[in-house]
C-alpha cells in the first residue's frame, strides 16, 4: 500500500523480504495476481536513481509480539531483562522481512522537526553555559546564558504547540545522588527555529523552588515540549553542583500560596457584554510574599475570575486580571477594584463566576489548594447598546 503527496513524496507499508513464500503470496499467484517480495536495498537504489532524496524508515513492531507485567517491564527498562522481538537486531529482522513501512522524500522537503521526532539519538544538543554561582537562593532568579548546538538531524521548532513537540531549555533540580526533586523550573523558549548544526544563544533565568538548605545539583538540558527531556533520547546535559540556601520564598518559586478572599458587588444578573465592577479583599494566609511588580517570565500576583457554564466547563478564563497594588507579605491584606468584562457572544444562562488569585504564568492559587470565591449570574441576551455595571447602555 503506498501513497503519493506531489510536493514531498511518498509513504508505504510493505510486505518484507519474506513476503513471496508466504502460503497466502502463493495462492494469489496462482490466481494470476502478481505477488513478489520488497528488498529495502532495491527499493533505495531505485528511489535515489528516479529523483528521491532520502528514505526514512519506521521500523515498528506488531504490539502481538511483546507482552510484559509490570515487574518485566521494570526490569526491561533497567537493562536487567531481555524480551523477545525488542532487541535491535530482532527489531531490524521483524521489520525486513515482515512489515516494510517507509517513506521516500524528495529534495527540497522540509527537514522532519522536533514535533514527530522520535528514537534513540532523534534529539541531540551540544550545550555550554555561562558559568552559575556555587549558592543560589530560594526564589532568588539568577542569569541564565547558554549556547546551544543542534547535534540532531530535526529541525527544532521555537512557537509554542497545543500538543507540544517545540523545544525549551529546561532544568532539573535533584539531589546529590541524581534523584529528581523538580523538573518545573522556568523553561527558556527558543528565540527562532533551530536547524541541524546551527548554534542558537538562550538568555533566561534559573529560580530554585523554595527546598530545604543544603546540597544539589543543577541539571540543563533541552525539551521537546510533551514528547521528551533530549536525555531520554541519548543527549550529554550539563550538570552543576550547587549549594541551596532557604530564604523567605516569593511567588518566583512559592511555597504556600493560600488566599482569603471577599468578593462584593456581583449582581445576580446581567446582560452579554456587560462590564461588571466588583470590589474584593484578599488576605494572604500562607507563607509566601506576593509580588506585584509584573514580571516578562510570570511569577506576580493578580486578581483574576473564570466564568464557568452550568455543566461546570470552563468557558473563560480571560474576562480581566487586575494587578495588586504593593506587595503582599504573609499575614498582609490588599483591596483590589475589578472590572470584569462578560462576552459579548455569550449565549443566555446560568453561569458562576470563580473568583481567584492568579500566580501569573505559574497557577492560580486553587491549583495550590486555596479556596475559591463563586457567584451565580443570570447572563441574558445582549442589548443593542454596550454594557456597563450589569445594565444595558445607549449609543448617543
């Protein structure tokens, strides 16, 4: 089975070498089909002499074939166990003689990217950087510089994905025996595309979460965004010993972040489009100073609300942030005036609005366990007018 597509080339899924002594190959040639087996090397030879680039393979195996409890598996992935038809030269003999899947690119096809890379050696870097302090504080954001090489062959993409596949610088944090502590540490996103062999320069930050006093080490490698860490794929990372020292901790890298919170003015209806001015007091409960000052990288506090449907779905999370005015320590209160923003397409209904604070770019405080403030409004249709405080205006 094969198909085409004119500007890139073509895909296949092929009986192997083996193919023609099958018993199902040969009665189909005594019913006059044509019947033959499919040898990779002939396949390649002739691919190169028509046009084609390249033949990228994917060597897959039935899933029929291995079956493994978990204890197997454990001792599969320590090295400890052998399984059947999952060593390379079993995986290489399965896919030659039993099931070719294949496919020829032509010139000029764009690179395969980091979004569908994957095998061992698919992602590789070659990263230096600048040299870190031998202390960091908690909550403290240090320098980050580095200068990274694509060792691979796939394009790194930079834009941010739905479902992953761009790359970040990331960083771990583990003790001095390599057990993982936190793999949530602030990622550094590419400035552009990074093509195999091209040297990008990454500019960020690196803020140890609040951990108790004492010895770690630092671990910086790549990520392709919800596919893999590039060590998983065979790539050196850079490792640095450093000494943690704890300090009060910030909203940079929270500790408890928890919020007592008064909402006050939320009518209980209101039309599409409305603007809602509500007034509301925050008291903070934890351990943990808010900052206010915004930050590029997140990590500052604001006022924020979720408008939530009658089926508890989320519908927006967008209807307004308002910033704090001064930082907030633990045991502080601070006053905020809001102005929330309903939908102009909002359809007629029920809906809570889920009042919160908001760690920007991090989580909102609910996600720390903090309790939250709802209130139920009745949404009607929109006027001809646009909205202020819940009641419909008139256009002069």
């Amino acid at each position: 089975m094969g198909r085409r597509w004119p500007k890139c080339g073509a895909a296949f899924a092929e009986p192997g070498s083996l193919h023609a002594d099958t018993h199902e190959a040969k009665l189909a040639r005594e019913r006059g089909a044509t019947e033959r087996s499919v040898f990779l090397d002939e396949i390649e030879l002739l691919a190169r002499r028509v046009g084609f680039a390249r033949m990228v393979l994917k060597p897959y195996v039935y899933p029929y074939l291995v079956e493994l409890d978990y204890q197997e598996f454990r001792r599969y992935r320590l090295h400890l166990g052998r399984v059947p038809f999952t060593q390379p030269h079993q995986v290489a003999r399965f896919f030659v003689e039993h099931h070719l899947v294949f496919a020829l690119q032509t010139p000029g096809t764009r690179l395969p990217t980091s979004a569908g890379a994957r095998g061992f050696g698919a992602l590789a870097a070659e990263i230096t950087v600048d040299p870190l302090p031998s202390t960091i504080c908690t909550g403290t954001p240090v320098a980050l510089r580095a200068r990274v090489r694509n060792a691979g062959h796939v394009l790194w993409l930079s834009e941010p994905r739905e479902f992953g596949g761009h790359v970040t610088l990331g960083v771990k944090l583990c003790r001095p025996d390599g057990r993982l502590l936190s793999d949530a540490l602030p990622r550094t996103p590419l400035p552009h595309d990074v093509a195999p062999g091209a040297t990008v320069e990454l500019n960020g930050e690196l803020c140890v979460p609040w951990v108790e006093s004492g010895a770690y080490i630092i671990k910086l490698d790549l990520v392709a965004e919800q596919v893999a860490w590039f060590e998983q794929l065979g790539s050196p990372v850079v490792t640095h010993p450093v000494t943690v020292q704890q300090v009060a901790p910030t909203s940079i890298a929270p500790h408890r972040m928890i919020a007592d919170l008064s909402v006050e003015g939320v009518p209980s209806s209101a039309r599409a489009g409305a603007h809602l001015r509500v007034v509301a007091a925050a008291v903070n409960t934890g351990d943990t100073l808010w900052l206010s000052a915004p930050r590029p990288s997140g990590g500052h506090v604001t006022f924020g609300v979720k408008l939530i449907d009658s089926d508890g779905r989320t519908v927006s999370e967008a209807l307004g942030r308002t910033p704090l005015e001064h930082d907030v320590p633990p045991g502080g209160r601070v006053s905020v005036r809001s102005t929330v923003e309903l939908p102009m397409s909002l359809a007629p209904g029920r809906y809570r609005l889920r009042f919160d604070m908001v760690n920007e770019r991090v989580a909102w405080f609910e996600e720390y366990g903090s309790p939250v403030v709802e209130r139920v409004i009745a949404v009607e249709a929109p006027s001809a007018g646009n909205s202020q405080d819940g009641q419909p205006c008139r256009r002069p």
